[in-house]
C-alpha cells in the first residue's frame, strides 16, 4: 500500500533534486529558466486541447442525464429545473452549481437526517468544504500569479491581493489563500492515508499531483516569508518569458527554480492526468444533457438498422393458435384440400 | 482454573479480510452471490457470439483463441463510440464520495462493490492497455494487463451491479457506473459471456413478444382468466381487447405482472382501468400479444440487443394505427422509453402527439416519444375529477412507496405515482428522505440479477431497502410497500420476507382498482386480493357507517 | 467487588470494544465504513450491530431471557447469514469476541481473584449459552434463504398458473411442478429449448 505513495513522494524529490543540481552544480538556468517553462507550457495547450477534441470526437448517441429531481410533465407538477432540466438555461445553472459550487458532493449532506447523530455526515462536509477551499485558493493563487507577468499591475489585482492579506499577520501579509492551498492539499493527503477505504482505492496518481502541489506551495510560501528571493529578477524573468523575449536576471535563488521546475512539471503533467477532470466535468454527458428526449429527439449519429422479429414473422409462427385463441390475424390459415 | 486458549480458539474463528492491495486480492466465486451462465439455445436464438454450455465456477470458460483481441478491440471501438465511456474513463479523482452509497457495498461489505472499485475493474485495464503513461508505468500508473483472472473479476462484479444510478447522484463528475457496466456486459457479450436470467428473457422476448416467453393464446387466456376474477369480486366483466385496429391507444406493460403474483394484481388493476374508460368514456385501449412486453433485457445485454427489442413498440402501434402509446409501470423499460427509444428507433411520425381524449390535457412531455405513463395519465384524469375513486376501501394498507431506481434516476417521475397513491388511499407514510426519490434504494435485483441463484446477493443487496420499510413499519404500522416496476413486484415480496415480513408488496394500479366505482358494480366487500375492504381491527359495520364512506 | 458490579461499570469500554472486534471482521475499508457512518439509513449493518449489543450484553448480564435474547441476536445474524464471505462459524463467532472484550477490561488483579474468576466462568458459559442460539437463528435464517430460492420464483409463477387453471391440484395435495404440467400440455411457454432443467 505504501508503496503507491513513496513512488509519489520519491518522483517529487527527485524533481527537486535535479532543479537544485542543475541550477547550482551545473549552471542550467536557461534549461529551467526559459526552456522548459515553455515546453511545459506548450505541452499543457497542446495535450489540454487534444485531449478535449479526443473527447468531443466521442459522440454523444444516447442523452442519458442523471435526474435529480421531478421531471417536466403536467402542468400543475412543480417541475425540478434544476436538478432535472429540459432546457439549456436548465443546464447551464445546474452545471454552474456543480462547477462553482460542487454541488453532488455537497448533496451528501443535503438530506441529513434527524435520526442519526449529527457528526454522521462530518467527514462528507469536510470533503466538500475542503475541495471547494482548494480549488479557490487554488484558483486566486493562480491569479495572483499575474503580478509577475504585469506591468503595471492592475488595480483589480492588486485589490485581490488587499483582501487575500486581510487578516495583516506577519509581513509582507500573509494570503489567506496560501495557506488554505497548503493546508487543505494537506488535509486531501492525509484523508487517502488515514482512511481506509481511501488507501484501498488511491492510485500513485492520486498522490502526486498531491506532493506536487504540495511542494508548489511550500516552496512559494518560503520563497515569500522566509529564504526571500531577489523579486525584481523574478518579475524581470517572468516578464520576459511573457513578452518571448526571455532573459536570465542574476541572483535569483536556487529555490525560485525548484518552483519553477515544480511548476513546469504541474502544467506538463496535466493533460495526461485526472485533473483533467477540470474539462472533463464540462462534457460529462449525465450532467451536461437536459431530460427532454421524450419531447425532442436526440440523434445518434451512428444509428444502425438492426435485426429484429418482425410482426409477419411472429404471426407466421403463431398463427393456428391465435386464430384459435379469437386473435385478429393479417393473414388467415391456407384452406388445407381434403383429401 | 481458566484455560486461556479457550479465548483464543474464539478468537482464530473470526474472519480475517485480506490486507492486499485489490488487483493483488484474487476473485472467488461464491455461491449465492453469481448467477448461472447463459445456456447456448439462447445465444443461437438472437444469434449472439460463442453459444456453448459453460459455466462460471469451471476452469475453462471455453472462450474463442482470440478473446482478448476481442474484447480489446471492443474496447477501442466503445471508447469511440461513447463519450461517455471515454470521459468516465478518464476523469474519476477517486475521491470517494460513492464509496459507500451501493446498497450491494452497504449489504455485502465486499469494497470492490464500491462504485469507484467496480469502475477501476475496467479503468485499470484501460489504462494498462489504452494510454502510454498506463503502458510505461503498469502497475504504478494504476494499469494492468487484461487476463483471464481480469476478465473474471469482470464478470463476477459486473454481475453485481443493478445499474440502479444511485452513486451518480452523488459523483462530483456525473460518473455513472449503470453506464460503464453497460458497456463493460456489452464486451463480456461479445465472447459470449452472459448469465441466464438475463440470456432467457432476451430470447423469449424476441420470440414471443415477452419476457415470459408467453404464446398469444396463453397470453389472451391468463387475461379472459383475469376477467373472471375480477367479475367475482366486482361483478362486473371487464373484457379486453387484443391487436385491435383502430383502437385510440396501445397499452404495453410488462409481462412479468400478467403471469407473477402479486403483479397479476396489478395486471388486473389495468384491466379495471381500461374497462371503466371504455364504459365511461368511450376510450378504446387495446393490448398487443406481440408487443406483450414492456421491459427491456436487451439493455442488460447489448445496446444493439436493447434497439431489437424495443423495436416491436413502434412497430406494432404503427400496424394497429392507434393515436398513442400508453406504458405501464416498469422500471427499467421507462428508462429506455425516456433515453433510448425515440434516438434508437424513432422518430415515431405515424402517431399523434399524445392528447388526453377525456381532459383534452396534451402531454407535452410525449410529445415526440408518444408514450405516456400511466400515472402521468391517471394524475390527470384524477385532477380532472374523471375518476369516481373511493379511499376507504383501501383503508385496510398503510402504504408506503418504494421509488423504482430508473424512473427516478433516469427519468424523474416522483410525484405522479405519489399524486395517484394519495388519491386512492387514506393512509401514506414516506420512508427516510435519503432512501427515497433521487436517493432511493435499489430492490437488489434490477438489471437482470433477480435470479434465484443469487438469492444471498439479492437479500444483501435489498436489505438498504428492507431496512427503510421495517422503520416505517415499526413507526407507523405501515402494511403495504408500493411499487411502480414489474421486477420489484417479483423481488420485493422475497426481499420484504426476509427482512421485513409484516409488509405485503403491491403496485399502483391495484390500488387504483381497488378504489375505483365501477359502474354497475355488486357491493364490494373484498378487494383484489379476496381480503375484506375494512381495516384488520375495525369491525365492518363500524367500517360502513363512517361518514366519508361514499360507496353507501 | 463482584463481577457483575465490575462489567455493569466497565460496561460502555467492553461494548466498545465488543462492537470494534465484530466490525474488524469486515475488510479494513468496509470496518471504517460500518463504525463511522452513524445514520441508520446509510449504514443499516453497522448501527443495527451498534444498537444491539448493548441490550444483548444487558440480557447476558442479568436476565438470559430467551426471547429477548433471540430478538437482539436477530436483526445482526440476519445480516451475517446473507454475508457470504463469513463462514457458518465465522458469522456467529463474534458472540464469543465478548469473552476477549470482557477479560482485556479486567484489571490484572481483577483476573487473578478467585472469586471473580469463579463468576466470569458462570458469564462466559452464558455466553457459549447465547453462542448457540446464534446459530439456532443462523440456521433458521439460512432456511429461510434456501427456501426462498428453491421456491419464490416457481411458487410466484405457479400460484398465478393455477389461479389461472392452466395447472391442476393433484387430489391429494402434491403439486405438480409448473413447467412439467405446461411441457406435458404444450400450452402456455414456448418450449425454446432446455428452459427448465
């Protein structure tokens, strides 16, 4: 069991390992610097847009939604819209629910009970307060990334950031969203350890995009509070990767590139990963479809004739009995000559 | 003095699960929980692949030379075929919020009857023999070779799965593991790998028109047979009409209620139905000997074999020339009537938008099927106060409903058949929130698996259920479990016996029956079942004086 | 101190630990299931092992009333006897975890006491006593389940036939088995081939 996350953890190390020899041993700050920051992002585009086209190139053949709620149906029935649509409208908010809010993971909680203890459904809220947390901050760390590559920094951004140091501990202020990021890929880590039906169904590839991102996170975060590192060659660099005029500033620290490499590998490793499932849920076609197929026909566009068991051959077969039984039949019984 | 071994003999007793890894735990066979495998005639019938008489606990699976190659190319051209496939192949995070939402993980404690599980049976080889990083990696990339052991494990866990939808509900992505054990029989079909309760079915019904493998003349009998019941206890005779052309409307429910108790109940329940529209109103609805079946095996089995099947609907209501088709109650089959017939084998130009002769009410949801459920016609003939319906005489039931899992899932017809329920009958309780509606409980049996085999699997798979009806019972004495599908009428009562044995199971329209006054009708001391009409505990005389007793 | 006075206080650490031992005999995933999902509804095989081992070991303790013994043991065999990874001994052994679950509450000098080892031999011989009864309703409720399975579908099938009268009564009760009253009449089924064996 074991073994699934070591594999994990030892490929990060390693990863930092080879970003640590090559930019202090060997001196290869263009190679992490410049060169693979583009191909990683060059795979990232590339692999993410065909891996979306090899999805789309699937089609669709049968409009299978799962419905979670009443469906359309006589008027004086309160319709479901949501949970079952028949509109795009219809689709698109219970989409956004589950995209923005995810909301089948929350339903666990939903419908609790009286009956049972209240700290029953404890553990299925954290799951979901905790990814939410973690997307978010996710999201807004990404997005705070920006400064680096604006000049000047915009003004939106920068609020962002007034309220993301909201709480003013320490300087320069600590974000919020830092430390959620760590903490909740902490808390997603620890989750597939220490629950036993979560180690028996995680994967190596559950745990490294963990360790990753947990890496990502931990060396940002030293990089800001503690080892500071030289930021005007940071934003210098970042700029100039943005601009495709990419230079080499000096006297930015070792560990600027081990978060770069760290990085690089993220954006390079996601296409061929289940986080994927960021597109995926898009074209998740039990979410995406509305339940309208019994007033709008879906087309499969690899509809087929089939074989099937004709009324002609069935009568053909049954013929003598049904017209025993009183059936009306299409053909009556051949009139047998008496010998 | 003590001997302390007496405890540790104790001790040795106790079960111990295995701690490996699950591609490293091996699959065993247990009795109780498989089915018997497909018998060739069955196969030859419907002209399946590899017809051979096997079975699963042999060795040799008598498989063709090139199963695998089979299988693998069944695979690829499944992944381009279905998007879904290939996106629930991909984007699972295993966060496991399905874990612990299958009534048969909940049941049996087996964990690779986790829906996640059940998927990576399949994913793992995907991804052992479809993706680069799955190829280099193996075993550390979660992939894994397809072998006979593999295929195995195949076969036994996706025989354990009801395709009820339920963990779908709950996926963050909309995985739906009902499609990818679909997918997954669709390939153990294509070496021949089948089990019986579901091979049987789809031959006979490809035969004779019905699961049942009932001929015209059986099937016109059992329901002249029915007509003389019905006389005993109503005094009237409800005479139905066969393969009438003309007629307004075709009725196509499943033939499990025509030949199974308590179904014929229900069975009955329509016939009474059809008889006061006739006498009332005019209506003409006609029932077909050829498309006698309702349900669908064929979407156990193939998406191909569900097409073939269903085929015989349209065509027959396109023979007779009715205006639409009316459906029964049946679980699985409204999940195909809603999802797959009009795409499979539409459009259905020849039939009219369906309009409700009696209410003028038009179906707007039906409108390009031209199917409508019979709780969708009956809540609008009941609105419309078209039904001349009497509660009381179901006062003897305390009812509770059990969602079917595909009307509810794949479909959403929740509050008709509560609508109807209410309407023809005082006493109602719901069970817990999180077993019914869109959360609802499977029976255990669905998608092919209420076999008798299986009986250990089924009792553990039902026992979810078992236990929401044995609460409701306890609370508030509730008699009778509701359902709206012709497998849970044949399973439940087993189910209940097992695990809530005070309960009786029923459908809807035996109710409906039962309430409803037929003109002309004799003075209705018993219901459908020969039971006295009041309460166990009231005294009939006391029963007919109350002031709501319409039927004096 | 005598042991019923010891049990009756150390009561919720042995039930505790009763209840652990029983559910660590389900695969390790399913174990954290069974103990932390506490809702009746979600998690049946867990809370009715949960709520029944108290009033049984209640019962043990001071009445041994036969029938109420039956009606806790009841709902939690009725589960184990459909659970087909337990062996017949494995589904009731874990009446006799209560043996473990009791000594390894007990003091050292508590289990040297000859009084009190005089008395716990009386508890655990009531509890070999409740072991019995377990499988008398483990084999009750493997009846039942053989039964079901030799007859619900046949006997669903055929009470409707013979309602129907497409089967007859012999006169003194035997019944006919329903698929070889329909071969012998040829009506009814379509012979496709072997259907009933």
């Amino acid at each position: 069991m074991n073994q699934k996350y070591m594999y994990s953890l030892i490929a990060v190390i390693v990863l930092i390992l080879i970003a640590y020899v090559g930019v202090e041993a060997a001196g290869l700050q263009v190679l992490f610097g410049i060169i693979l920051p583009y191909i990683a992002v060059l795979i990232f585009i590339a692999g993410f847009v065909y891996r979306v086209m090899d999805w789309a190139s699937s089609p669709v053949p049968f409009s299978i939604p799962s419905t979670c709620g009443q469906q359309k149906t006589l008027s004086w029935i309160k319709h479901d819209k949501i949970d079952n649509p028949t509109t795009t409208t219809g689709v698109i908010i219970r989409m956004m629910l589950e995209i923005l809010l995810f909301r089948s993971l929350f339903r666990n909680t939903k419908f609790a009970l009286n009956e049972g203890p209240k700290i029953s459904y404890v553990w299925e809220k954290w799951l979901w307060l905790v990814s939410l947390a973690f997307h978010y901050s996710f999201l807004v760390v990404l997005i705070r990334h920006l400064r680096f590559f604006l000049e000047p920094v915009p003004v939106w951004l920068q609020w962002l950031e007034e309220v993301d140091t909201f709480f003013q501990l320490g300087l320069p202020g600590l974000f919020l969203t830092g430390a959620i990021l760590l903490g909740a890929t902490t808390f997603l880590f620890l989750r597939r350890i220490y629950l036993p039906e979560m180690r028996y169904i995680s994967l190596a590839a559950d745990y490294f995009p963990l360790f990753l991102i947990i890496s990502i996170a931990i060396t940002g975060i030293l990089m800001r509070y503690f080892t500071k590192v030289y930021i005007v060659g940071v934003k210098e660099l970042a700029i100039g990767l943005a601009s495709f005029h990419p230079t080499i500033p000096d006297g930015i620290g070792v560990l600027f590139y081990i978060h770069l490499l760290l990085v690089s590998v993220f954006f390079a490793y996601f296409p061929f990963s289940k986080l994927m499932h960021m597109p995926g849920i898009f074209l998740s076609p039990t979410r995406n479809l509305a339940n309208n197929t019994r007033f709008k026909r879906h087309i499969n566009p690899w509809n087929y004739p089939v074989e099937t068991h004709t009324y002609e051959e069935y009568e053909d077969e049954f013929r003598e009995k049904m017209i025993g039984a009183g059936l009306p039949v299409e053909k009556e019984l051949p009139v047998v000559e008496k010998e | 003095m003590i001997n302390p071994n007496s405890k540790e003999r104790a001790l040795e007793l106790g079960h111990k699960p295995p701690k490996t890894d699950w591609m490293d735990t091996p699959t065993v066979y247990k009795e109780g929980i498989y089915c018997y495998a497909a018998k060739p005639a069955r196969l030859e019938y419907v002209s399946l692949p590899n017809p051979r008489d096997w079975s699963c606990t042999a060795e040799d699976w008598q498989l063709p030379e090139n199963w695998k190659e089979i299988i693998l190319e069944g695979m690829k051209e499944r992944l381009e075929k279905y998007r879904t496939f290939k996106i629930f192949m991909d984007i699972c995070v295993r966060c496991g919020a399905c874990a612990d939402k299958c009534h048969f993980f909940i049941g049996t404690g087996d964990p690779k009857n986790m829906p996640v599980l059940r998927a990576e049976l399949i994913r793992s080889v995907y991804r052992g023999e479809f993706t680069t990083a799955g190829k280099i990696l193996g075993r550390i990339g979660g992939g894994r070779k397809l072998t006979l052991d593999v295929l195995k494990e195949w076969w036994y866990y996706l025989f354990q799965c009801t395709e009820c939808r339920r963990c779908s509900v709950f996926c963050p992505y909309g995985i739906d593991t009902a499609e990818i054990t679909i997918i997954g029989r669709e390939l153990l079909n294509l070496i021949g790998l089948n089990i019986d309760w579901i091979a049987a079915p789809v031959a006979f019904c490809y035969r004779t028109g019905n699961h049942m493998g009932i001929q015209p003349h059986a099937y016109v009998d059992m329901l002249d047979f029915f007509t003389d019941e019905i006389e005993n206890v109503t005094g009237v005779r409800c005479q139905q009409t066969f393969n009438k052309k003309g007629a307004d409307i075709l009725f196509i429910t499943p033939s499990g209620d025509v030949f199974g108790d308590p179904g014929t109940y229900t069975c009955m329940g329509y016939m009474i139905v059809i008889h006061y529209l006739r006498e009332v109103y005019g209506l003409d609805i006609t029932w077909s000997t050829y498309a006698s079946e309702g349900g669908n095996f064929g979407l156990f089995t193939s998406h191909e074999m569900m097409k073939r099947l269903n085929a015989k609907m349209y065509a027959e209501a396109k023979r007779l020339g009715v205006k639409w088709i009316l459906g029964g109650e049946c679980g699985h089959m409204w999940r195909v009537i809603n999802q797959y017939m009009d795409t499979m084998n539409g459009p259905a130009d020849f039939l009219e938008e369906p309009v409700n002769p009696i209410t003028g009410t038009k179906f707007e949801n039906a409108k390009t099927t031209k199917m409508v459920h019979i709780t969708e016609f009956l809540s609008d003939l009941i609105i419309h106060g078209k039904l001349n319906l009497d509660p009381n005489r179901n006062d003897r039931l305390k009812n509770t409903f059990h969602d079917s899992c595909n009307p509810a899932r794949a479909m959403g017809i929740l509050e008709e058949p509560r609508y109807v329920i209410k309407s023809v009958c005082n006493n109602f309780y719901e069970m817990p929130r999180n077993t019914i509606r869109e959360q609802t409980f499977c029976c255990g049996c669905g998608s092919g698996l209420n076999a008798g085999e299986d009986m250990e699997l089924r009792l553990a798979g039902g026992m979810p259920r078992g236990n929401a009806v044995q609460y409701v019972h306890n609370k508030h004495g509730v008699n009778n479990l509701i359902c709206m599908c012709a497998i849970d009428r044949a399973v439940l009562p087993a189910c209940m016996g097992y695990w809530a044995p005070e309960v009786d199971v029923s459908g809807i329209n035996e109710l409906v029956a039962n309430a409803l006054i037929l003109p002309g009708e004799k003075e209705k001391t018993v219901n459908l079942r020969d039971e006295p009409i009041w309460p166990k505990d009231v005294e009939p005389d006391e029963f007919y004086k109350r002031p709501s007793f319409p039927g004096r | 101190m005598r042991l019923n006075d010891l049990l009756e206080q150390k009561k919720a650490a042995i039930i505790k630990e009763w209840f652990n031992l029983i559910v660590n005999s389900y695969p390790s995933d399913t174990a954290y299931f069974l103990k932390k999902q506490k809702d009746h509804f979600a998690n049946p095989v867990g809370t009715t092992i949960l709520h029944s081992l108290k009033p049984l070991f209640d019962e043990i303790l001071n009445g041994m009333d036969h029938k109420a013994i039956v009606s806790y043991l009841d709902p939690m065999i009725r589960i184990r006897a459909v659970q087909v990874m337990f062996s017949p001994s494995q589904a009731v052994a874990f009446i006799f975890s209560l043996k473990k679950a009791v000594r390894s509450n007990l003091k050292k000098r508590e289990n040297q006491d000859d009084h009190i080892i005089n008395e716990l031999i009386i508890f655990e011989s009531k509890i070999d006593e409740v072991g019995l009864m377990a499988f008398d309703i483990f084999m009750k409720c493997r009846e039942q389940v053989y039964k079901l399975k030799a007859n619900g579908e046949r006997n669903r099938v055929f009470r409707a036939f013979q309602r129907a009268g497409l089967v007859y009564e012999i006169p003194d009760g035997k019944r006919p088995g329903v698929m070889n009253v329909l071969k012998s009449s040829n009506t009814a089924v379509a012979p496709l081939d072997d259907r009933v064996d």
